[in-house]
C-alpha cells in the first residue's frame, strides 16, 4: 500500500489529496489580538495533519513533526513567521503494524520526499488582512519541499491571543509542483485505480508564547 501525495509546514504526505482545503471551524468568540513582539512556536503543543486520497476514494491520514518556528508582530499588526518541519517524523495514522511501516518507509522514500536529501519541509508567511469579526487572518505566503518553493495562500482563525497565541490553519498543496510525481495523473496515464490525486491537505495548529 502506498501513500498518495505530501506536509509541512504541514507538514507532510504525500500522497494526493482533493483539491479543496481542510474544513476549519470558525471562531465565533471575539478575541484579544496579539500584542506587539516576538514569539517562540511551542514543539510540544503545536501539531501538523495531513490527508492524502487515491482516486478510488481511499484516504491516508497522518502527521509531521513542527520542528521549529517564530512569529513576529509588528507595530502595524502585521504578523510574519516561519515553520519548519522535520520530515523525517512523517507518521502514518490510518494504518497500523507492517501496512503502516510499509508506507511511512514509502513516504520517505525517493518516490516522495527523499527525506534523506531533504530533511527539512518551510513554511514562511506574512499576514495580509485580518477580519476581527470572526478571528480570521488570511496570509500569503511560500512553502518548500525537497529544496522547491512555490508562493502559497491560506487563512488562520486565531483562538487566543495577548502573549499566548493559538491558532488553527489549513490549506492543501500540489505535491507534484514539487517534484512528487509518484502515480500522478498528471504524468502518467492508465493508471486505474492505482492513480494517487495531487493535491494533499494540511491542517496545522500553532501555539506560540511571547519572547520579549
């Protein structure tokens, strides 16, 4: 068995997910935003999904390990940040015994993310509007897998803010933008139902405490 498209930020598979982001409810709730200075990402309390789908409707889940990562806001309330990901960490949770370590192995292999090579997946960004009235930050941005980058724009709804930030931020990515071709229909023909869609979902959650 065999993944479906890439993570990171993230965050990743790569196996192939449909084209159409990961569903993020929105906070109703009014929130403080975040005060002015700099942030540490928080490791342990932060989180990367990813889903990937075959044509045949069959679906992958997992995770990614957030490496690290920083935030900055500015006098202008403008946030810019980045986040790594360690690919090494690409977990498979829908499997489990042999099936699971088979296409985690996969995953990591030359066929996907050659994590050997390329260890690390970033995700850089800066915000570009807020809507205070349901806690929604949209923030372009550049993701990079196996050393490509492409630009990349996505939406966060912030859950907490002051010195402690939370929040939650989806979007899904093109694996074969970076060099992820591995049963892509968009190279190959005649594969069936062995076809693995192209695109993959992210969901990430972020948790961040004031520096300074």
């Amino acid at each position: 068995m065999i993944l479906k498209s890439l993570f990171i930020f993230s965050v990743f598979f790569f196996s192939a997910c449909e084209k159409k982001k990961v569903a993020i409810a929105e906070n109703k709730s009014k929130v403080t935003f975040p005060a002015v200075g700099n942030y540490a990402i928080s490791t342990s309390s932060s989180k990367l999904s990813w889903i990937g789908k075959e044509i045949t409707t069959k679906i992958h889940t997992g995770t990614i390990d957030i490496q690290n990562g920083n935030l900055e806001i500015d006098s202008d309330s403008l946030i810019t940040g980045q986040v790594s990901m360690n690919m090494s960490t690409i977990n498979v949770t829908d499997l489990e015994g042999r099936s699971k370590e088979y296409l985690e192995k996969h995953l990591k292999s030359g066929d996907f993310f050659s994590v050997t090579d390329h260890p690390n997946a970033i995700l850089s960004f800066k915000s570009k509007k807020y809507h205070s009235k349901d806690n929604k930050i949209t923030f372009d941005g550049q993701l990079s897998i196996k050393s490509i980058t492409h630009p990349i724009t996505f939406e966060a709804f912030l859950e907490e803010g002051s010195s402690l930030i939370n929040a939650k931020a989806s979007f899904s990515f093109d694996r074969t933008k970076y060099d992820v071709k591995f049963r892509s229909g968009s190279f190959f023909t005649d594969l069936g139902d062995k076809l693995i869609l192209d695109d993959i979902g992210i969901e990430m959650v972020l948790s961040a405490e004031k520096k300074d």
